[in-house]
C-alpha cells in the first residue's frame, strides 16, 4: 500500500493519505461529481482499514466550506471511520477558522451524529 496524495483545485480539497496513519483533506468540497472524486480516497481508506499495523490514526480536516453532496460523503466517510473505530484509536481534528461559524456548526453537527467518534474541534 502507498501514499494517496490529490492535489487541491478551486472546488476541491487536497487529499493526503499516509500509510503512516494520518489522513488530511483541508480545503473546499465542491466537486461536479462528488462520489466519483472522493471514490480514490475511500477505496484507500478502506483498503487501510483492512491492513494496517498502526495503533493510531489521525485525521485532520480542515474543510472551509462544502456542498450538500459533499456532506452525504463526509457522513459516509464518518460512517466508514466509526465502523473501524474498535479496531482502530481514532483521532479526528475538525479544524475551523475561528471566524468560520458555519464550519464551526458543521464539526459539532459531526460529533453530535457520530458520538462513538473522538472528533475534536480545533480552532484556529
């Protein structure tokens, strides 16, 4: 298994995925066809899930603003995360400018709907 690593356009985020256990996307999430541009990442992220070693995982978002389909896959991704949480110590940064409320309200959205998650709001 290698690194993913997707570079940032003006509707998408940039990916990092290492297979050292940190996961990062910080940007906006916009994309025309969400599912087909997120595939790649979750195809690695399960992939990850299923072989790897690594007591901890890491992920950092920092998204500044996204789309409702872009939410439908943030929850899969949530859902995806949850799911290999007992196997797994799970840490999520949801990262947000402190002038951001609405990335704010998105973060603690997260963590009210995914309360078996250790989701983390950071401000920045």
């Amino acid at each position: 298994m290698e690194n993913l690593n997707i570079a940032e356009t003006k509707y998408t985020p940039v990916i990092n995925l290492d297979v050292n256990g940190t996961i990062t996307m910080t940007g906006k999430s916009y994309p025309e066809n969400t599912f087909e541009f997120y595939a790649p990442m979750m195809d690695w992220v399960k992939e990850y899930f299923e072989t790897s070693a690594q007591e901890t995982t890491t992920v950092n978002l920092e998204i500044t603003y996204f789309n409702s389909s872009s939410s439908k896959l943030f929850f899969d991704f949530f859902d995806l995360l949850e799911e290999n949480n007992d196997d797994h110590d799970i840490v999520i940064n949801w990262i947000f400018d402190e002038e951001n409320e609405s990335a704010e309200e998105a973060g603690e959205d997260f963590i009210e709907d995914f309360e078996d998650l250790n989701i983390e709001l950071v401000s920045k």
